[in-house]
C-alpha cells in the first residue's frame, strides 16, 4: 500500500500501541504521525514504518490543520477499536 499525508494508521509497537494516528509526514523508513491529544501536531511521533498498520482511510488535508481536527477525524477509529 502506497503511505500518504493524512492516512489513518494504527500503531503495532510502543506506548501508543493499539491508537490510532495520522501520517502527517512520509520518509522512508520513517512517518512523523499524530494524533492530536498525546502526540499533538507541536511534538509529533516519528515511527518507523514496520511499527505501522495503514489502513485504507486518507484524511483530508483540511482534517490536519488543528489538534482538534484530528482528533475529531480519528474518533470513529477509535470508537470502532473500543467495541
């Protein structure tokens, strides 16, 4: 699967395993995500790409402009994981 700016991808290791986040940067190996509470857009998580599952989701870029934004975009994943 091709990564993109504004892809929904869950998180396979670390802290933030299981959550949700938003690719707000792509550099291979790397993806600076975010998910707008725990890792806002002013300190972003950069990741290497192996510890990501992309999921088919693109946000638009319209969606990452704020904190709340994102958080907002990525609750139904959320919300989904939880049931």
């Amino acid at each position: 699967m091709e990564w993109k700016r504004g892809q929904v991808v869950r998180s396979l290791a670390g802290h933030d395993k299981g959550s949700f986040l938003a690719v707000l940067e792509y550099a291979p190996p790397w993806a600076v995500v975010s998910d707008g509470k725990h890792r806002p857009l002013e300190r972003p998580k950069r990741k290497k790409l192996f510890h990501l599952a992309p999921t088919a989701t693109v946000l638009p870029e319209e969606a990452l402009k704020t904190n709340r934004q994102i958080r907002s975009a990525l609750r139904p994943f959320a919300d989904a994981a939880a049931k």
